[in-house]
C-alpha cells in the first residue's frame, strides 16, 4: 500500500492527502511531527535526505516532492487526472501550481521564516510574519490577477474539474487564513476554496478532519466543512 509521511497541517502534506483522495487510491500515514521537529533527525533524513513532509513510498517508487508526487499518480494509475486537457491546459495547471509551490509556499516554510530569519538573520517574530504575508499576498494576487485574464468561468482554476492547481491553491488558502491575509480582494480564488470544500475526498483531507488532529486545533476552513 502507498505510504505517505504526513503531517495533519502542512500543506504539502495537505495537497497529497487531497491527491490521494481524488485519485481513489488507498494509503497510509506515518505521522512526522513538525513541531517537535522529528523530520530534522538523522533517522527521518535517512529517510527523506531533504528533511521534509510529505515523503511518498509506492513500493520501488519514492519521492520528496508533491509535485513529482501527482504527476507520478497520473501515469501510474487510472483517471481522473490531476494534470487534464490539452497542451495549453497541462501548462497553465503547471505555472499556478508552480506558483504556489515556489514563488509563495517556501518563503512561509518554518525553515525559511523561524531557523534562518529569525534564527540566523536575528528578525524578530513581526518581521518574519511581515515577510510570509507579503509572499502570501503577492502569490494570491497573481493567481486571482491570472484567472481574471482568462475569459473561461470555470469551477476550478483550469476547468470543471479539480487540478493539480487548485490542490496546490486550497492549502495556501489555509495558511493564508492562518497568518490572518485579507483574502477579500481575491473573489475567484474564494470560490474556487469553496468549491472544493464541497467535495467529500477533499474535506476528508484537510487538517481538521485528520485522526493526528488535536482536538482542539481551530477550525480554520470554517463554516465552508
Ligand atoms: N517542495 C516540497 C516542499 C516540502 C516542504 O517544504 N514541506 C514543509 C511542510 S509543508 C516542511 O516539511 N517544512 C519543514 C520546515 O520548514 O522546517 C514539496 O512540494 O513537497
């Protein structure tokens, strides 16, 4: 069975548990606890050498990076495909995923803000949470701007189905709503979380209805479960 190293409220970890689902797949978790820093030890780094979650095992299969991850579960393993469309679509599915994957999610990583800002540039905690909002707000705001250029009205960022960008979207919007980012000023993107927290494979993938949850962690998606 697929084994994911996981973390209930990462939000790399979050887009393969809502890959998973979608896909139909079965798998297992082994929880790596963030905040106590298990994935800094020499035992997970042997594992996983980046020293990161999630970390994906499909027997001789094993990858470090969610991307890779659903691009592997698209050749691998039947529809419905997470990267759809023709070559224009495939593409524009990549650059927003892309978007979030490199040009907003690292910069909020606690290895960027906590141990190297903080930790080694000596910022102090407003510096560091002035830092992730402004990386925040300006990923959102090139997607909200990048959808708005595109004249089709879709469900989803790139059509009527779920894609790998909007699995890569409904987790940023979860830590945006963390940091307390008005989100105000991006309505498709809004809508496109609501969308989404519609559906069953993906409610069952978000932090709040995850087994390794604490029961009094914060319901951050709100009345949208
Ligand atoms: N590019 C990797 C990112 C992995 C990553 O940065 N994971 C975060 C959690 S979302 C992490 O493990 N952070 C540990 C840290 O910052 O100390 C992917 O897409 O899987």
């Amino acid at each position: 069975m697929i084994k994911l190293y996981d973390y209930y409220r990462a939000s790399s970890c979050y887009r393969l548990r809502i890959a998973l689902n979608i896909k139909g797949l079965d798998y297992e978790t082994v929880n790596v606890d963030l905040l106590k820093g298990e994935h800094k030890s020499a035992a997970y780094k042997k594992i996983n050498p980046l020293g990161t979650a999630p970390y994906f095992i499909d027997g001789e299969v094993e990858l470090n990076q969610s991307l890779a991850v659903m691009q592997y579960l698209d050749s691998a393993y039947a529809a419905p495909k997470l990267i759809y469309g023709d070559a224009k679509t495939q593409a524009e599915i990549w650059q927003l995923a892309l978007l979030i994957a490199t040009d907003i999610h690292p910069f909020g990583t606690p290895q960027v803000w906590k141990a190297y800002l903080m930790g080694v540039l000596d910022a102090d905690q407003a510096q560091a949470n002035a830092w992730v909002e402004h990386w925040i707000s300006r990923g959102l705001a090139t997607y909200e701007t990048m959808l708005t250029r595109t004249k089709a009205q879709y469900d989803f960022s790139c059509g009527e189905e779920i894609s790998m960008a909007d699995i890569c979207l409904l987790p940023q919007l979860y830590n945006a709503r963390r940091y307390k980012v008005d989100l105000a000023p991006y309505p498709k993107l809004l809508q496109i979380e609501k969308n989404m927290l519609h559906d069953a494979r993906v409610k069952k993938a978000t932090p709040e209805a995850h087994l390794d949850a604490p029961p009094e962690l914060e319901n951050i998606h709100g009345s949208m479960l």
